[in-house]
C-alpha cells in the first residue's frame, strides 16, 4: 500500500517557473524525504524533513511540512529543462521501511 | 562507481523459469533495501536487511519470491516460476547508519520482463 499521495500527478512548466509538488500522507511519521527520478532510471534523494521540521532548504528546492495536515510540498524555484522527471514523497513511519508515494511528473518547457 | 550496482540490468525471461538478480550496495552501508516499481507507480517495498538478518518482508513478497544477504554485502532476490505480474523494475538501495533518518541511495534497478 503506498501512504504518501502526490497532486497534482502531472505538472508542465515554462524554465524559470516556480513548480509546487504536494504530499499528503495518512499516518504519524518519523520524517519525509523527497526523492528524483528521471526516466527509467533509478531515484535520487533529493531532501529529508523530520517530523519535528517545518521548512528546509537545499539549493533551489524548499520543502514544508504540516504534521497536523498530514502534508508536504516541494518547491522548485527557477525551473530548469534538466528538472523534468518524477518526484515522489517517501514516508517513515518509524521502523525500517520507507514508502513511496505515486508521484508528480513534472515537465519544464525549455 | 561506487555506488548500488545491480545486474544485470535487464531481463527477459518465459513464464515458469527462475531469475536470480544481485544488488552489490555501498560497501560500509549496513542496510540494504529491496524494492520493486511497476509504470507510473512509486516504488514499493519489498524486503529490508540490516548486515545479514531479513528483518522485514513485505505481504508482496509471496512464497516466490528469496532474498538473501549471505555475508552482510551483496543480496540476490530470486523469483521462482514467473509470472507475467511479476514484470517490474526491481530497485534496490542502501544506507548507513541505526536511525529511521538515513538517506538511501538507490542502484539503477533491474527490468524484468516475463514473456
């Protein structure tokens, strides 16, 4: 079963544009992370967010997360054409496993 | 390279016959993650190794399907008798560390695909 769902599934942007990804999960977690996938290749870790965060940067990517909303969002500031690919939230929920949400294919327009 | 290298990196097999793929993890990284994604889903968990012990098994795991870490480095899942359902990306990743807030690094997966 995937606990992490992303909206919206698919996104298509112009460079330069801001992309807005969001996450809403159903139960408690330990952290979030965010991860990068280009086509048919394997995922990249991208950022991780504890539970006990609320915003956290890394280059252009900011990343929020509400505990009492069950949710997250990635933002890609300054989009680039290299940024097209899948992004999917990933949850633990403490323990060993990580789950993966469907995804956002994202497209940025060159 | 050093980092999660799966082989192979495709395979065609019939339905029926076993395939045996390896994923060689990071080598100081304890933990060892199997996964497997199917197209335009997020990946799902499959098995989780911490040094040589299985300490999780996902329910999508059936009888079918081992996986072993014999010494702590390198896994293999195998997949007895094939099945059309069973064609997917199979990932596997890696991380270091006691903790649930670990980064696991990911291999580039090996498609399978059962005719």
């Amino acid at each position: 079963s995937q606990q992490g769902e992303e909206d919206p599934q698919a996104l298509s942007i112009q460079e330069g544009e801001n992309a807005t990804m969001n996450c809403s999960y159903k139960t408690s977690i330990n952290n979030l992370q965010w991860y990068r996938q280009n086509s048919g290749r394997g995922l990249v870790h991208l950022i991780l967010i504890r539970s006990n965060e609320r915003e956290k940067h890394s280059g252009r990517l900011r990343v929020t997360l509400d505990t009492s909303k069950k949710s997250s969002s990635l933002l890609i500031t300054a989009s680039r054409a290299a940024d097209t690919a899948s992004y999917f939230c990933a949850t633990n929920t403490g323990g060993f496993k990580t789950i993966f949400g469907a995804g956002t294919r994202l497209f940025v327009k060159a | 390279d050093t980092g999660v290298s799966q082989d192979p990196r495709h395979k065609i097999t019939k339905r029926g016959q076993n395939v045996t793929f390896r994923c060689d993890p990071i080598s100081e990284h304890n933990r060892l993650y199997w996964y497997r994604q199917t197209l335009g889903q997020g990946p799902e968990f499959l098995t989780y190794f911490q040094n040589e012990a299985q300490l999780e098994k996902s329910r999508l795991l059936s009888d079918r399907f081992s996986a072993e870490r014999p010494k702590g480095s390198f896994s293999t899942l195998e997949i007895q008798r094939t099945e059309q359902g069973d064609s997917a990306m199979y990932l596997c990743a890696s991380s270091k560390g006691q903790g649930a807030d670990t980064e696991a690094f990911f291999g580039q997966g090996t498609r399978l695909t059962v005719v």
